[in-house]
C-alpha cells in the first residue's frame, strides 16, 4: 500500500528521523552548554574559604602541614584553607566526615593510609566506604622511628627482648601509625619481646608516657621525636624509610636490621567527598604540586620534619591505593589480626 506524504506510512519514518534529529540536537547543545559553565566554574573556583578535614589533633604532623599548604594555597588560589580537626576512632571518623561532605569542592580533606587502606581489614564495619573518596593527591610518605626510653638502655631490638624478659609483663609500646603497630606485632614475635601495645587518642599523650619512662617503647615519626633524639632522652633503633635518614644517618634502616622492608608505607594524601568535579580535583592537584615542587616548601616542611615528598597525580595516586589495599590485606592476616 502506498499512501501520500500528507500523512501516509510512507511519510512516518522521515518525521521521526526529524524528531530524533532535533532532539539529539537539544541534547548535544546542552552538553555543550554545561561543559562551557563547568569550564567557567573551574576557572572562577574557589569563590569562598574551603574547609579542610582533618583526621587528627591539632599540633599533628597534618595539622602542621596543612596550614602551612594552607597558607601556601590561598596565596595562589585567592581563598582560606580552614583546618577543622576531626580525631578519634583510628581516623575514621574524620574519614567520614569528608565522605559525608557535600561534593562542590569546598571541603577536602587530609587523611592517613589507615582508613583510606587498612581499616577496613582491621574493623568488622565501617561508617563510609573509602573507595568513594576522590583522590586529589598523595602528599608525603613518614619515615619513623623505632626509640625506646634511655633509661631502658637498649640499643638493639636483642637487647630490646633482653631487658623485656628482666621485666616481664610490664613493658609497653605505642605507635603513630596502624601499619607501624603490624610491624611492631611482627617484631614482637620474632625477637620474642615481651610488650604489649597501648592505645593513646594524641600523639601528644604517647610522647610524654614515652619521656616520662612509663611507656617506654614507641614507633613515631621523625618529626614527633627528633627533639627527643636530639636531647638524648630517647634511643633510635631502626626507621622504616627506604635509605637511611639525611636527620640522623647513623640509625639503620627497617631494611638493614631485620632483612625486608615494610610495605605500604604510612602516608598522608589529600582527598575530596566522591562526585567532586573532575576539574576541582585537577585544579586542586596542580597547584598542591606547584607548591610542593619548591625547594624551600620542600625543606622546611617536608624534609626537616622526616617528611618524603610525593605529590602523585590523582590517576597514579588511585592506581597506588588499588595496590596498597591488596597488600595491606596480606599484612594484616599474616599478623594474625582480627576486625574488631
């Protein structure tokens, strides 16, 4: 059957194609519209002060950095980083906060490897997924240190178990880290130390039990005991950086003293609530690297404090978690540890 095209069936295909065709027109503008605001917004951001979540105390190795990034960033970008301190809960709470935060590019956060790699190996649930975070930036690497008390007089993990045993069941130890805490559970075991562990919420509270003798065993970063090294109150005996510290060159490495080495590392990297622009995110990682890229930001906040630069794009950053979640996995069940 042919029929006229004034409204025939042979007519009906041409004015679909004609619909379909405006319609892909209507959409393909549109796309092309919001790209142009979204290309604008990212050249106008930021237009008001940006908080940045922290998952420990204030006078922490993060607070400490992220003013000083803070103040380095608002020269560039033209708007205060406000430090807001969420501690507590292994650093998931701060975590939370951050996945939680609306996604628009005006709350960042800074956060350690702990909830973003092992706690979810280490707790039977947790409050937020850490793989809905966006990555912006691995920032730095802490290398620690493993000191003990002088008055325990011990400069060998030997005679660590030696004097271990002369006390028993009445040395402690306490870490700045969860990887650290693995490590120190596998050094436990192997050297047949006689320790336990014992939880603090600041690193201020672990420093003065560390001084004061009563907890005389810790693993720290660098910055939190060079002082205390420095002054002879505390004994270094390895660290877990990959070569020996430039800070003190006569402690051996993790490496050195027990024959492997420690992976992941423990880290500090910046992120963003899941769902920010992708152009936020890029914005955000180009001029944390600029900055990070300067020798003397480099020297005074990084390297003097035991800190090793990173600054990974946020793909290489994403792709280093993958793994680093993989192998913290292997870390904690070889250690026996079980969620709580």
């Amino acid at each position: 059957m042919q029929m006229n095209s004034h409204g025939g069936a042979s007519a009906r295909p041409e004015r679909r194609q004609r619909l379909r065709a405006r319609v892909i027109g209507s959409i393909v503008c549109g796309a092309i519209i919001l790209a142009g605001g979204l290309c604008a917004a990212a050249q106008d951001y930021p237009t008001h002060p940006i908080r940045v979540i922290t998952t420990s105390s204030p006078g922490g190795t993060s607070d400490i950095f992220m003013r000083a990034l803070g103040e380095a960033l608002q020269k560039r970008l033209g708007q205060p980083f406000i430090v807001e301190a969420r501690p507590g809960g292994s650093f998931n709470i701060g975590a939370r906060v951050c996945a939680e935060a609306p996604p628009d590019g005006y709350t960042i956060c800074i956060i350690p490897a702990e909830p973003l790699v092992y706690n979810q190996y280490l707790f039977k649930t947790l409050n937020f997924d850490p793989a809905s975070l966006e990555p912006i930036t691995q920032l730095f690497a802490i290398d620690s240190i493993l000191v003990v008390n002088r008055d325990l007089k011990a400069r060998t993990l030997k005679e660590l178990s030696e004097r271990s045993k002369a006390q028993p069941a009445t040395l402690g130890y306490s870490t700045g880290a969860v990887p650290l805490g693995v490590l120190m559970e596998t050094i436990r075991k192997d050297y047949d130390i006689d320790i336990v562990r014992v939880p603090f919420r600041g690193g201020g509270e672990a420093i003065a039990a560390l001084l004061s003798g009563s907890i005389p065993v810790g693993f720290y970063g660098i910055a939190n005991v060079r002082s205390l090294i420095e002054a002879g109150n505390v004994v270094g005996l390895m660290t877990d950086s990959l070569k020996r510290s430039p800070l003190f060159p006569d402690i051996p490495t993790v490496a050195e003293v027990l024959g492997t080495t420690f992976d992941p590392p423990n880290y500090f990297a910046l992120l963003a609530p899941g769902g920010t622009p992708k152009a936020v995110i890029t914005r955000l990682y180009t001029e944390t690297e600029a900055i990070m890229a300067d020798p003397e930001f480099q020297r005074r906040q990084l390297i003097e404090r035991g800190l090793r630069p990173i600054a990974s794009s946020p793909e290489a950053f994403a792709a280093s978690m993958v793994k680093d979640r993989q192998a913290a996995r292997q870390i904690v069940e070889e250690a026996g540890l079980t969620p709580q």
